[in-house]
C-alpha cells in the first residue's frame, strides 16, 4: 500500500531547532525530538590532590612521633634508672705550701660510686676532677673510664696535684689562715659521659656532674688518709 504524500504524518511532532541566527537550523542540521546535553568535562584538580598527601603525610609523621614517645615513657616507667650515688670514704691533703699568688699541694680521695638499678649498667667515660678552694679552681685530673653492673659498688680512687697554681692574693691570705684549723674545706667535682643500657635498650648519653662541697681536708706530713664520718660523705649528683 502506497502512502499518500499529501496525507499529513501521524506521531510526535518534530521538534523546533532554536538557533542563535534567525531561528532557523543550519543547512545540513537533523532535528532531534530531545535537546541534546552539553558535554560534561571531568578532571582531578592536580592542588587537591597535592593537598591530601601532605595532610596524610603528616598525619602519619604525627602519628609515628607520638608512638615512639609513649613507647620512650613506657620503657622508661618500667625501667626506671636512676642517677648513681657517690659518697666520699676518705681523703688526705699533704705537701701544702703556698706563696704570695701560688699554691702547691696533693689531694688523694677514696670514693664509693653505687649504682643502684636493677635493670640497668652504667658505663662512665671522659672522666675528669677538679678540686676548687672558694669557688676558684686549682687543679684537676683525668680518670680511666670503667662500668658498673646492676645493684654494685666501685672504689674510685682520686689523686689532684697542684704545683704553683695561681690563687689571688686575697684567696692564699685566708688559706694560710685556715692552716691552723683542724681542716681546710675544698670543694671537688667530676665530670663524666655516661650512659644507661639495659640489655638492647641503651638511653642517650648524659653528662654527669658530681659536687662534694666543703670537703674537710687535714693537713698531713705523710700518705695517712683521713677516714670521713658518715654525715660528710654524700655528694650532690645530677645531670
């Protein structure tokens, strides 16, 4: 059956091709019963990307800090050391003699050094003493370094010598003053590099610092040590 071409087509009517120029359709166009959508562009912008990294980044670094700083409090709370004790068991002085600006003498001192951790040695090195009169130095000495096991006593043994060590003159007037007295006070101290290990643990190395004040040296002709009561032994430790 042919279709009459006069007879008008049933069905959805064509739709109407708005253009910017007069309303018609270019030549050529097609006429589409829907409106075409515009083409949709996706993209990742490179700055946000850049952005979350960092934050991550450093999300992660605050967090890795945080656990190894629990981890530090943890063992140290477990481990707990302490700082060691050092008490002065005897002392001499001998073959004092001084001039207008000057002195010459021998300090010789026994120490008790106690570590009393449980868990944990202490290596000591770099060791080095100074003895002080009134604050003003007069002569120091290096020391061999050594190591202490857990809950142990060592005997360190201290020799100071001095010959014509400069003090000023006001400082050798109340020197030779006090050698009449039953003693002289002199001040000494040690300095030392340690450092704490238990078993793979090791903490970092700190300096040590020991200070015996007002030390009661007699003044002795020979080699006799002054054995030291009980109240005058401690030493002031820190680090």
């Amino acid at each position: 059956m042919q279709s009459d071409p006069s007879r008008p087509a049933t069905g959805y009517p064509a739709h109407t091709f708005h253009h910017q120029n007069g309303g018609q359709p270019p030549p050529g166009a097609i006429a589409y019963p829907y409106a075409a959508y515009p083409q949709q562009q996706y993209y990742n912008p490179p700055a946000r990307s850049s952005r979350s990294f960092f934050r991550a980044f450093f999300a992660a670094m605050i967090c890795l800090t945080v656990l190894f700083g629990v981890i530090l409090i943890v063992t140290w709370l477990v481990l707990r050391p302490s700082l060691p004790h050092f008490t002065v068991h005897s002392l001499s002085l001998s073959n004092l003699s001084t001039t207008a600006q000057s002195i010459s003498a021998t300090w010789q001192l026994s120490f008790l050094v106690r570590n009393g951790n449980k868990k944990m040695t202490i290596t000591y090195n770099a060791l080095r003493s100074s003895v002080f009169y009134r604050s003003n130095y007069i002569a120091e000495s290096q020391l061999p370094p050594f190591r202490q096991d857990t809950k142990s006593d060592t005997t360190l043994n201290l020799t100071l010598t001095a010959s014509s060590a400069y003090l000023p003159p006001s400082l050798i007037d109340a020197l030779n003053s006090e050698k009449t007295a039953p003693s002289i006070p002199f001040d000494v101290q040690i300095l030392a590099s340690t450092s704490f290990r238990s078993a793979a643990w090791r903490f970092r190395t700190r300096l040590l610092k020991v200070l015996c004040r007002k030390l009661p040296f007699a003044i002795s002709s020979n080699t006799n040590s002054t054995i030291l009561p009980a109240a005058d032994r401690q030493c002031q430790v820190w680090t």
